[in-house]
C-alpha cells in the first residue's frame, strides 16, 4: 500500500547549528492519509519542500526517513531538483491548475500560454515522472497505490507504464473546472491532464458536483465515454470529531480563549471566519458583507465583533502577497469607520495559530464560510463540531460542504455581498435553541466520513470487482 502527495507527513527545520527538526504534519488530509500505518507493506512518498527536507533526504538511506521523525511510518521523500519542483509546484500546480479549478483567472489578461509556459509545463511532467519512478521502485506486486491531487495529474498514467500491475487510485482534493473553463488549458495540455488521471483504475472527487464536472471535460476534450475503463467515485472528507475535541480543551487553547475574550469584550457575538489568505477563500468579500451588516443594521454596532483569521499562504507568489496586503487595508478601513474606544469591529489575525484558531471555533456563534469556490471547505465542517453554545453557519454555495450542510445552513451566492450581509443578520438573529439544533445537525453530517475512513473507504474500492 502506497500514498503519494506533494507535501508529507513530517517537514525539518534547520538549526544554526546544522542539526534537523522534524515537525509532523497536521489536518484532516494528513490525519487520514496517515491510516496507511507504520507496517513494513506501506510507504508514504513525498517531495522535499524546503533546504531542511533536502537535508534530511541526503542524510536518509535511500531517501527514506528515520523511523522516529514519522512515528514509525515508512516515508520516502524525493529530493526533487529545486529550480524542477519550483517551476512544477508554484507555475504549474498553483498558478495554472489551482486558477483553473477554482475558475480564478482574469481571462481579458490571464492566462497567457507561451513558450515560458512550455518550459515550466516540462518541469511539472519531470515532477511526475520522479513520483511514478520512485512508487515503482516501492510498491510490491499488485501493490495498492493512491496518488493524491492535482500536483500529481500526470503520475497514474505513467506509473501505470512502468507497473500496469499496480491498482492505482487518483484523488483530487481541489473542486474540478466545467469544460468550457477547463478548455482554457492548450488543446494537448488539457488531454494530458486527462488522461494523465485516466490511468488510474479509480478517480475520486469530494463532491459528486466535481466528479460530473471531470466526466463532462473527459467527454469534450478526449471524445464519447471514458476509454480507459477507469471508474470514477466520491468521498466527502470530513472532520476528525474526536481529535478536534479532545484538543480544542486543552490547557492552551484555553489561554487563548480567554486572550480573544478580552479582544472582543463583554457580552458581544462573534462571527468567526478562519481562513489561508488564498484568493478563492474570498475573505476580502467577507468583510465587505460585515460591513454592508453594519451599515444595513446599525444596531448591531458594538454587538457584534468579526474574528477573521487570514494565515497567509503561498506569498512567494506576487499576487497572493498583493490579496494578504488588501485583506488587511479593508479590515483597516472597517476598524477606522466604525470602530469606537469600546468597541473593534474586526478583529484579524495574519500569524497561523492551530489552538487560537480552536478558540475562535468555541466561541464561535457565525462562522461565515463563503469561498468563491472550494473542493471540500472543513473549516465549515469543524466549526460546528467545535463550538461551545452551537453556531450558525453562513455558507457559499460553492463550497464543496454545500452538499452536505447546506440544508441546515445559511446559504449564498459569494459574490452577492449584500445577500451576505442578509444571511449574516438572519444567522445572527437565530435563537439560542434553534441555533443550537442546526448546529448538532451540522455536526453530525460534518462527521459523517471522518478522515480515517474517508481515506479506507478508498482503498477498499480500489479492490478488483468481483467477477
């Protein structure tokens, strides 16, 4: 059994003095990939993301870490030419398939496929070809391997060349492109990512939604049904109910509590968004909807405070550096125009922190959750398993979760900034009681498939069917 995804279950720091210190990986994905266990019969291959993973991969037999760094778990992790993983991870991966995905791109401009394009889409096909290489090397006969994401397009395919002994699964964490913006991708580039995932025996989605969608592209781009036989399935990750709520009590989060407390005063509601400063998490919206709230209902001034938790992510990219900056100049401008000696209006917070984040999640009696798009969205999922009094939860319908929360959710259009600021009223205005039924409610779909199973459920499918 063999799991291979660009980031691993553990990374390494250098120290000044030279020594490695490994970290374990957190979140669901990792939570349930790492089910595959410690035995001798599974690997889990990665890529090294920094100096220190390098590092450790030149000290590693064979490229495989020592044993106490992974809790036991065989890792191989692939030192990947720097310049080949940069052009491969950044330029293709983040800046072409996730714009693609998430339907991103501002196409009077964007994007522009030139020979530039060519060279780093050659990266990205080396990329592959060093994850198909390595599982080669790895899995025993008949091995079950499960290769995960849209970084990793292309490897069932080629892996399938070298071992079409394998059973080789493909899961896309990401939503999936209609076909009409799917075929903003180069004629050839499209049908490789196609039939790159098509050498799976099995390709799985998050949603049904995202599954039809890479079905539709496979019909329009590479002709009537699905040549390779491949099957598809879907598995909607979700919240590791046990784990969230053993550690959303511990000592440090409840410090954390009482921190954000006095941030936001006596007697006040909180709507909680909890977010990576990621252009489709659509935070910059979010708070211009609080802020059509309180200009639509000044009665809410000095009642209600919006935590939001913008953690940046990806700012070696311009663009993801230029949102990070406006996130913060719009929470800014709301503080200076409504914020009192009392009172703060909003209540952001850019430095990553697991347990403060955990606190907000208790306190929590909105949690606004309105991407423009997203595969799955477990902060959606967590929120309601987490909180203390039972939360309302405000919701794009574009999210993943829609389809299984959306029922007892507050729904929108998240683009629609004066929708949302509706919908953040009426969730706020819910009663305690009523509040508290939805939020049991959501909690129990939000932990239907907890990532152990979630990740399982897959492996058992890839079992040859009966004859």
């Amino acid at each position: 059994m063999l799991v291979a995804s660009n980031r691993g279950p553990v990374s390494y720091q250098v120290g000044e003095d030279g020594s490695l210190h490994a970290r374990r990986g957190g979140g669901g994905v990792v939570s349930g990939l790492s089910s595959i266990g410690s035995g001798p019969g599974s690997v889990w291959v990665c890529a090294a993301l920094g100096d220190g993973d390098r590092a450790a991969v030149r000290r590693a037999d064979g490229g495989l870490l020592p044993a106490e760094d992974t809790g036991g778990q065989r890792v191989r992790m692939l030192d990947i030419d720097a310049t080949v993983h940069a052009e491969a991870y950044n330029d293709i991966a983040n800046s072409v398939l996730w714009f693609v995905h998430h339907m991103l791109y501002q196409t009077p401009l964007e994007p522009v496929f030139d020979a530039g394009f060519r060279r780093q889409w050659a990266s990205y096909e080396s990329y592959n070809r060093a994850f198909a290489e390595a599982l080669a090397e790895e899995a025993a006969e008949g091995a079950a391997v499960l290769i995960q994401d849209y970084h990793l397009a292309l490897a069932p395919r080629m892996l399938r060349q070298l071992r079409p002994d394998l059973r080789i699964g493909h899961f896309s964490h990401t939503p999936w492109a209609p076909p009409d913006y799917f075929r903003l991708l180069p004629d050839d580039i499209a049908a490789e990512l196609l039939s790159g995932i098509l050498g799976a025996d099995r390709a799985a989605f998050l949603t049904q939604r995202w599954a039809d969608a890479f079905t539709d592209c496979c019909h329009a781009v590479l002709g009537p049904g699905i040549p390779s036989g491949t099957r598809i399935g879907v598995h909607g990750l979700g919240a590791d109910a046990d784990f969230l709520r053993k550690r959303a009590h511990e000592p440090d989060v409840d410090e954390r509590m009482a921190a954000l407390r006095t941030e936001i005063g006596e007697g006040r509601k909180t709507i909680v968004r909890v977010d990576r400063t990621e252009l489709s998490k659509n935070i910059v919206r979010g708070l211009l909807a609080y802020e059509q709230l309180l200009e639509d209902h000044p009665e809410w001034r000095e009642k209600v405070v919006h935590v939001a938790f913008a953690y940046p992510s990806r700012q070696d990219l311009a663009v993801y550096r230029e949102y990070t900056a406006q996130v913060r100049q719009v929470a800014d401008e709301i503080n200076e125009r409504y914020g009192t000696a009392g009172w703060t209006p909003v209540v952001l917070h850019v430095k990553d922190d697991f347990a403060r984040s955990l606190a907000a999640y208790r306190l929590a009696d909105v949690a606004l959750v309105n991407p423009i798009r997203d595969g799955m969205n477990l902060v959606a999922k967590e929120v309601p398993v987490v909180s203390d009094e039972g939360c309302a939860l405000v919701l794009s319908r574009e999210a993943g979760a829609y389809e299984e929360l959306g029922e007892d959710s507050f729904v929108v259009n998240p683009y629609d900034i004066a929708g949302t600021a509706r919908a953040l009223h009426e969730a706020l205005t819910l009663p305690a009681d009523a509040r508290a039924e939805r939020s049991k409610r959501l909690a129990a779909a939000a932990t239907a498939l907890p990532p152990a199973r979630w990740f399982l459920d897959q492996l058992t499918a890839l079992d040859p069917r009966p004859s």
